[in-house]
C-alpha cells in the first residue's frame, strides 16, 4: 500500500564480541540519513562512552520507575544491568521520517518487529565460535567469568536467528558494512516504501 514517505527501521543484533557497535558507527558515517537510536541503560559509562551519544546512563532506581510509566518499547535485563529503547525517541524519529539504527538484544527485537512489522532484522555473527572466545577475551573490560557469562548468553541468543530477516558474517568489518550497504539499497528500492508523491512524479501527474 503506497503512502507517505517511509523511513527503514533498522535493528542490528548480535552476540557480545560480534562487532555490532562498530558496525552501526560505520554505518552511519556512511549513511548519514540515518539517525541512532540512543538506548537508556543502568551500566557504567566505559571509557570514551558519551551520554547522549553511546547511551543515556541512569540509576537502577530511574530505570525501573521508567518501566512503571511504560516509557520502553522493549527493555532486558543483561548481566544485571538493565537496557531499554525508549518508545516516545522512536516514534518521534519514525514521525519525521527519518532513517533508524537500533542496536538491541534479540528479544528486543522480536518486541520491535511486533510494533513495527516493516522494521528489518539483522543477525550479526562472528565468522566462528572460536572467533568469538577470542575476541572476548581480548577486551580489556571482561574476565573470565563475564566472558562464560557472556558465551552461555550468545548460544541462546543464535536461537533467535530463524526470525530474522538477514544475517551477517562480520569477518572484517569493511566486506560487513558492504554486505549492510546493500541491504539498505535493496530495501529503499521496496515497491511498497514509493510515496504517493512519488508515484504522481513518476506518473507526470505532480
């Protein structure tokens, strides 16, 4: 059904250690129609990490009065720390029809999929498990405890793979954002995102 102009929603999940916050920043240095949809966590800021950019960080006690008022479209607690999209950023994003990068966990997903069937879901993967093991291990910020922590979750988190729309091997994260760039063209090209205005152009009837 033709309509106004739509935006893409577009929500990227991974498993910790698959790259999925490097790939959304290369993303939108490439596409700078897109806008990033800045999630409310309780976590620590890390290190170069800035409010208002990378999340807004809050106390546990905010977080949970903003669950009360149903502030969240979809939030999940992970690792103790809790992280939430808020529902009235998004909309205003979709309202003036811009382009939306969302980087949330796999149920997240699923919620915004159910509230916006036409929001595309991307599976970020590392190219092996061993891969994987490595790159967490890598990272200044885990120990060996988080890092089981954090591979128990990534094994539940692969089921969620079958409902979602697309998925990416981030072997290098140059021939990723490639295999991105041509998701989002193919997507804008969808008969069904033409506008009204569009079609009266495309028909010499403006």
């Amino acid at each position: 059904m033709l309509g106004k102009k739509k935006g893409l929603i577009l929500v990227i999940s991974a498993p910790a250690g698959a790259g999925k916050t490097t790939l959304c920043k290369r993303l939108l240095q490439a596409f700078p129609s897109f806008t990033y949809s800045v999630s409310f966590t309780t976590r620590p800021p890390r290190k170069n990490e800035i409010e208002g950019v990378d999340y807004y960080f809050v106390s546990q006690e905010e977080f949970k009065k903003m669950i009360k008022k149903e502030a969240f479209l979809e939030w999940a607690e992970v690792h103790g720390e809790l992280y939430g999209t808020s529902a009235k950023l998004l909309d205003r994003a979709i309202e003036g029809e811009k382009d939306v990068v969302l980087e949330v966990d796999v149920k997240g997903g699923k919620r915004i999929k159910g509230k916006y069937p036409e929001a595309i879901l991307i599976f970020l993967l590392p190219p092996s498990w061993e891969e994987l093991i490595k790159r967490l291990k890598g990272r200044a910020t885990e120990n060996d405890e988080k890092t089981k922590q954090r591979l128990i979750r990534a094994k539940k988190e692969v089921k969620f793979l079958p409902f979602y729309d697309y998925f990416i091997i981030n072997d290098d994260i140059n021939k990723a954002l490639q295999d991105l760039s041509t998701i989002i063209n193919a997507e804008r090209c969808r008969v069904n995102r033409i506008s009204k205005a569009q079609l009266l152009k495309i028909k010499g009837e403006n």
